[in-house]
C-alpha cells in the first residue's frame, strides 16, 4: 500500500487516465441513488476535468426528478468553494485548475447532496481528492448532505491514507455500479 499521497494520487491519475481513453462506458444513476431524489432537493455536481468520471447520468436523473443543480464556483486554492445554482444546458464560464463553472452571479444554494470528483477511494468509503482540501471543507460546512463520490472503478485501492481532517463519503458511484451503507 503507498502510504505517500501525492505518489498514490499519481499512480491513480495514470490508472484513471489509461481507463478513460480505453473505455466508453458510463456512470449511470443506480436505483439506490434516484431513490434518494426528491423535489426541492438541491444536488451539487461538477464538470469532469480530464479522465474525471462523468457524473452527466447522475445530474439528469436529479433534474428529471425535481432536483435543483448546483456546481462548484472556485476562487482559488485557498478559498472555500461556493455551491452556485446552475441549470443542465445554461453557459458556463472558464475557472481557475481548467474548471467550467456557473456564472458568479448565479445564486449560492445549500446542497443537499453533493457529487465530488475522486483521485482514488476504498471500500471504508475514505476518498482521495485533489489534495487543496476543498471538498472537505465543503462537507464540514454542510454536514447534513449526502456525500456521494463519483469514479472508475480502477480509482479503488484496498486503503486510502486518512488524516484527521478528511471526511468519508457516504457512497462511490462507478461504471460498476454503488457503494454505500444504507444506514445514511
């Protein structure tokens, strides 16, 4: 196991980066998570960056179930993200780490659920983001949202290293299918 981060996060990105450009395949919406849809529900999703998995599937099913959107609006390294309303379809406008997000006139919201991108994940649903700590300090800023990790199923490794401060997910989504406990 690497215990090192930025050495397991480059491992990962090369694993992730060789599926992506041998592979077609989807993540679609399993039923466990369009059950947790409701209308007025707010889900925040994301713009994949690079071989990022696509949560595309997963935002149309909250659309088409009377969800609200949210994307991430990033400043910089240091400042918390801000979840901005957004629309499937509406403009969006160049961000800082080649991120697409909502105008920053757009509204902020509260997400109820939020889809983060993943570097790598394990069974104990610990992640491995990015390493700026921005989706972290998002989930202790809204501790009730269900946070759902989303990734190829190379991206798994039997651990991922976790300090104090990160936060587990409550779910993983990949081309295979959801991880999850139920109990949340």
């Amino acid at each position: 196991m690497i215990l090192d981060k930025p050495a397991l996060r480059a491992r990962l990105r090369a694993d992730r980066d060789g599926f992506a450009a041998q592979s077609s395949t989807a993540i679609l919406a399993p039923g466990a998570f369009v059950a947790r849809l409701r209308p007025g529900k707010t889900v925040a999703t994301y713009c994949p960056v690079g071989s990022e998995a696509d949560p595309t599937q997963l935002a149309a099913a909250a659309a088409a179930a009377g969800c609200a959107l949210a994307l991430p609006f990033v400043v910089d390294r240091a400042a918390p993200i801000r979840f901005l309303a957004w629309q499937l379809g509406e403009p969006l406008v160049a961000g800082p780490f080649n991120l697409r997000q909502p105008d920053p006139a757009s509204p902020e919201v509260a997400p109820d659920i939020i889809l983060t991108p993943l570097v790598g994940f394990d069974r104990r649903l610990n992640r491995l983001g990015q390493g700026a700590g921005h989706y972290d300090r998002a989930f202790a800023r809204y501790e009730e949202a269900w946070r759902v990790g989303i990734a190829w199923s190379v991206q798994e490794v039997p651990a991922i290293p976790a300090d104090i401060w990160d936060v587990p997910l409550h779910a993983i989504i990949t081309e295979e299918g959801m991880l999850w406990h139920a109990e949340k």
